[in-house]
C-alpha cells in the first residue's frame, strides 16, 4: 500500500528526470530546460516541507549523476530469541542497528561494521531476510531521496553492548514487546519478517 503524499511521489520522481536529463543533455537549450524542472522539484519540496530552497537544493546535489535510490543496510541478530536493536539519539525511538552503505562497501561486510559501530557486537552476515522500500515505510519521508534497505540475518560472534555517538541505548527485545520504533528506519512489519526467519531458516527473501 502506498503510503506516501502524492506531491512528494510526483516531486520525486521530477527531480531525477531533472537530474538525469543533466547528466546526459547535449546541448544548452535541453540543460536550461533540465534546470528549470529541477527548481520546480525544489518549489515543491520547499513548500510541503518548510525547508529553505538551498536546503532543498543541497539535498539534490548529494547524488549527481543518474538518479538511482540509495542503499540502507541493516542487521538482524538475535540472541535468546531477542533482536539487537538501537535507540537513535535523533529521534529516541529504536530501530536494527544499520546505515547508508558506502560506496565501495561489499554489502554484508556494511551490514556487520554498521552492528559494532551502533551496538558495539561483532557479527557475521548469515543471509538476505528482505529487500524493502524505505519509502513506504511510514514516518517521515526520506529527504528529496528513494531508497532500499537490504536486511541481512547476522549471527552475533562477540563483542558487547557499547552504544556509539549517535544512539542513546542498545537492548535486546522480543517480537511481543518491541520498544516505540523509528520506522523510516526499522517498522514493525519488518521485525515481524526478522523473526519468521529466526523461526525458519529456510524461509526465502522477502522483498517488494
């Protein structure tokens, strides 16, 4: 079900033909014709957000080039029949310890670094749970971006609870008493698929 308002759909998808219609044009005409669809991505934007056009602005000069979705990697590792989850100082609510892929990362190392950074445990990538839409998660919308998340099962091998800089806690918690979540982040649907391959380790990737 598609949860998102329609402008910011409709300005989404106008920003990266703007985008990528830059990246390609031949000639002038087309690159002023470009620019001037992306100032009206950014009209919307700003209007529906409160945000300055600049801010707009940067937010769209993050990723030049063909406008493909960002990757968000996180990891699902469980311990007693518990998931590992973290509560972000910026919002206060909890979510899989995870982040923006790097580029150059190969994505289950990502997942494993991102656990003992935010958590502090070690962990090893032990298969794909899911593919989701960021977008469609609920709470606030991404930015002016699309973007995936990859959810890996990881396997915990050491280490211990050591919050980094920008999570307040780190706890262990069970499918019947999940903690209030940051769901841009990690929603409730998907914890729910976490633990159906705790349950089941043949169960296969889910995705949308």
């Amino acid at each position: 079900m598609n949860i998102q308002p329609d402008w910011l759909i409709w300005a989404r998808k106008l920003q990266a033909l703007a985008q990528t219609g830059l990246t390609y044009a031949q000639n002038p005409y087309d690159n002023e014709r470009y620019r001037q669809l992306q100032n009206v991505a950014a009209e919307i934007f700003a209007a529906h957000t409160g945000k300055t056009l600049a801010t707009v602005e940067q937010w769209f000069a993050i990723q030049p080039g063909y406008a493909t979705p960002k990757v968000d990697v996180r990891g699902a590792c469980f311990r007693d029949g518990k998931v590992l989850l973290v509560r972000e100082k910026s919002d206060g609510a909890w979510c899989l310890p995870g982040g923006w892929a790097d580029v150059g990362d190969v994505p289950s190392n990502a997942a494993e670094r991102e656990v003992h950074e935010e958590a502090g445990f070690e962990c090893v990538a032990r298969k794909v749970i899911g593919i989701f839409d960021c977008n469609r998660a609920g709470g606030e919308p991404l930015a002016a971006h699309h973007a995936f998340k990859v959810v890996f099962l990881c396997e915990i091998t050491g280490g211990r609870p050591n919050p980094d800089h920008e999570i307040l806690e780190v706890d262990f918690f069970s499918r019947d008493d999940l903690p209030p979540l940051s769901v841009s982040r990690t929603n409730r649907a998907w914890l729910l698929e976490c633990f159906a391959h705790l349950d089941d380790p043949h169960r296969p990737t889910a995705f949308d």
